[in-house]
C-alpha cells in the first residue's frame, strides 16, 4: 500500500475538492474541556498505539480503497448542498458550497494524516449544523468528537469525549495536521 500525504487533488480516494490553500491560520493547542489545561500530544509514535480492531490497518475491507469509507462519507454529504433555505421550516440557511468544500477538506486531510500516522480515521457523519454551518460527527467506542464548521472564515470548533477526558478548543486551519487530537481521542484508556 502506498503512503498519502497531506491532500492533494489527485490523490486516489480522497474528496477532489477546492485547491486554494494560501490562508494563513495558526492552531491553538487543545485543551480540556474547562480550558484551563494543555492536552499533551499523544505519546510516543502512533504506529506503536494500540488499535481497536475499527482502527486498524489490518482491517482486509481497507486493503484495496484505504480511505474509500471517508471518500463515501464526503460524497454521501453532497446532498446538504441541495437544501433550501428554511429546509427544516425553522428557517435554516441553505448550505454554502464553500462551507461544504472547507468541512469535507478536513475531513479528507485528516484522513491522509492519519493513513500516514498508521491510523485509519472512522468515516464521520457529515451532517447540517446551526446557521448553515457542517456538523462532522463522530462515535465511536473509545471516544466521540463533534466538530463543527461554519459558515464563512469563522474558527472550526470541537468537543471531543474519551474515556478518560472531554477536550474542547478550536481549529484554525482546515488543512493542516490535527492527527494529534484524533490520536488522542482514539488510544485506548
């Protein structure tokens, strides 16, 4: 099996999406749920981390198409793009193609990140968020994590829950390395 990089849009079972990337951003460090403390990166190099089976690259249905359940994810999710305005007839915004194009981005950067870090990320559910922002939902067994998108530039934000802790902070940069907060939320307790 080949090793990704960071996205491109030609890497085989990623989403092929926007390819402007000359946004500055910076990431803020994540931080327990209070926010008074710095989670510590995982320790030690992922490819010694003790995966649950759903994480392995092991796994025989991940042999041929690695990432295909997250490039399946990103493409199930195109049909936010299809909502009108007041979809829920609560008056929700329709969804921006931009705000889709920045969430499934993430979405696929992270996953290459991880493939890298001999990690496979769960495909999340890519779901309508509030004001025509993008829900990128996780549960798995060992942890559960939302993250949401907004609308426009505004600052990605996140919750996550492990076994051990609750994290909560904010993302800066849709493509760069986050692979430490998956990491994280996934080793075992």
């Amino acid at each position: 099996m080949s090793e990704f990089k960071a996205y491109s849009p030609n890497q085989p079972g990623l989403h092929q999406g926007t390819r402007n990337h000359s946004e500055n951003y910076y990431v803020e460090q994540p931080r327990d749920y209070y926010g008074t403390q710095p989670i510590k990166a995982f320790p030690g190099p992922a490819s010694k981390m003790q995966h649950s089976h759903a994480l392995s690259r092991e796994r025989p249905d991940l042999a041929s198409d690695p990432l295909a359940h997250v490039r399946d994810a990103i493409e199930a999710s195109k049909k936010l793009l299809d909502l009108p305005n007041d979809w829920d007839g609560e008056g929700s915004q329709a969804y921006d193609r931009r705000t889709w194009d920045r969430a499934t981005r993430f979405v696929a950067t992270q996953a290459a990140y991880l493939w890298n870090a001999k990690a496979v990320l769960p495909a999340p559910d890519i779901g309508p968020g509030p004001n025509g922002s993008i829900d990128l939902a996780w549960q798995e067994k060992v942890f559960k994590l939302l993250i949401n998108v907004p609308r426009g530039a505004d600052v990605i934000t996140y919750f996550g829950r492990s076994k051990s802790a609750d994290v909560k902070g904010t993302i800066r940069d849709s493509v760069a390395d986050h692979k430490e907060l998956f990491l994280w939320l996934m080793k075992a307790p």
